[in-house]
C-alpha cells in the first residue's frame, strides 16, 4: 500500500490500560480487510493474530470498544478513517 | 456545565463557591468528593495511577451530565476527574449538582457518580509494594449504575 493511496481503507486502533501492556502496543493504523465491517469483525481479526491477541480479545472477555469517541456494540459498522478504541471496563471515580 | 479533567488537585470551596456565584436561584448543592484510600483487596496501596481517552473522556462525561440534566431540573453541573499518579488521601473526583431544592441535587449527585463509575473511560492502576497492578471493576458499580434505568 503507498501512501496516499486512496483505496486503501485504513483505519486507527487504539489499546488502552490492561490490553495496552499486554498487547505491547498503544495503537496501529490497519488496512481494513475485506472480510471486516462491523466492530465484532474487527475484534475477530485481531484475535486471529493468535497469542496475546486471542487471549485477550477472546469472546466472553468483558471489553468496552468505541468508535470514534463513542461506545460501540459489536454489530457497529466500521468506515474508512475511524478510530476504534479497545478497552478494558472501565475504574474511574 | 463545566467538566474538567486534570492532574491538578482541585480546591471544593473555591469550585463550589464559582458555580454558585450570583445565582440566587440555587437553593441546594449536592457535592461528592472521591478520595484515594491506602487500602484495596486487603493490600496496602501507596500509589495509584488513572489513565484515561483524552478526548473521550470529556465527551463520555459530557453526555452524563446531559442525562442527569434532561432527568431532574439542574441550574448547573461541574464534574472534575483527576488523571495520573495520586497517593492516599489524595481527591480523585469532585461532582457539584445545583438545583432548587435538595431532592434533585441529592439524586443527580448519585447518578452522576453511577453513570460516571460505569461509562467514562478512567482506568486505575495500583501499586502495592513492589507489584503493580490493574484495579478490577466491581460488579456493584454496574449494579450501582442500573437502578437509574
């Protein structure tokens, strides 16, 4: 993919807290593949990098995902230019 | 409205003293105060850690308010969330409802802090001697959170 290529559908992901160290990385820009549309695809995606990622985006984890700033359900649709946001639940206050 | 988040400490007085100023209309003020404490799961903590989604966090806090705003009859609404290292005894959070009459303060005051425990992207980390760990979330926070549904 070069940069500036227009077709390419990339989008942001973030890791925050817990999964940002146990995945060792804050965020990456991902060319969307093909088979992913919905936020629920997406997380199926990144658990098929297999390890740390299966572990800890498997089904059944209790995890928030927002996109764009906004909590999301996994049947959300994901666009081109989006940041989606991977999160433990959350201990504020 | 006014929601801050900041690694400052925050001075109530002084904050409750601004939101009420030249309103004579405020009858009643509803204010809680979070507060770092050095014990947690049975261990002594003696420093805690809030990450957070800068950005995030002020829309998720600003979409709280608005709830609490369109459920009872508010004149205003400040909430201020501390973010980075904090020690035991530190203020953590400060949620200050203003309203004519006491009710509406009371329960916004709770909802806000609900809402907040449940839906805005804070994080805390612990230390407890040596070892670091992630605070768990607790099952009454959510049970906290859904009796306002």
């Amino acid at each position: 993919m070069k940069p500036g290529d227009s077709a390419a559908a990339i989008v942001r992901i973030r890791y925050f807290a817990r999964l940002r160290e146990a995945l060792g990385c804050s965020e990456e820009d991902l060319a969307m593949p093909a088979a992913v549309h919905t936020v629920g695809d997406l997380a199926q995606f990144l658990r098929s990098r297999g390890g740390a990622w299966a572990v800890e985006l498997a089904a059944g984890k209790p995890l928030l995902i927002a996109v764009n700033e906004d909590m999301a359900a996994a049947e959300a649709p994901i666009r081109k230019g989006d940041t989606i946001a991977f999160m433990p639940p959350v201990t504020g206050g | 409205m006014t929601v801050r988040v900041q690694t400052e400490d925050f001075d109530v007085g002084a904050e409750i003293g601004r939101l009420r100023a030249d309103n004579p209309k405020i009858g009643a003020l509803a204010s809680f105060i979070g507060v770092v404490r050095d014990l947690n799961q049975g261990d002594s903590v003696s420093e805690l850690t809030l990450e957070h989604y800068p950005g995030m966090t002020e829309k998720a806090l600003e979409k709280i308010v608005s709830e609490a705003r369109s459920r009872w009859e508010l004149y205003d609404v400040l909430v201020i969330h501390r973010v980075g290292r904090l020690r035991p005894t530190d203020q953590i959070v400060l949620v200050v409802v203003a309203s004519a009459h006491r009710g509406e303060a009371f329960q916004a005051c709770e909802f806000l802090m609900d809402y907040l425990k449940t839906r805005a992207p804070f994080w805390k980390k612990e230390r407890a001697g040596d070892a670091t760990r992630w605070v768990e979330t607790r099952d009454t926070d959510d049970t906290a959170a859904r009796r306002w549904s």
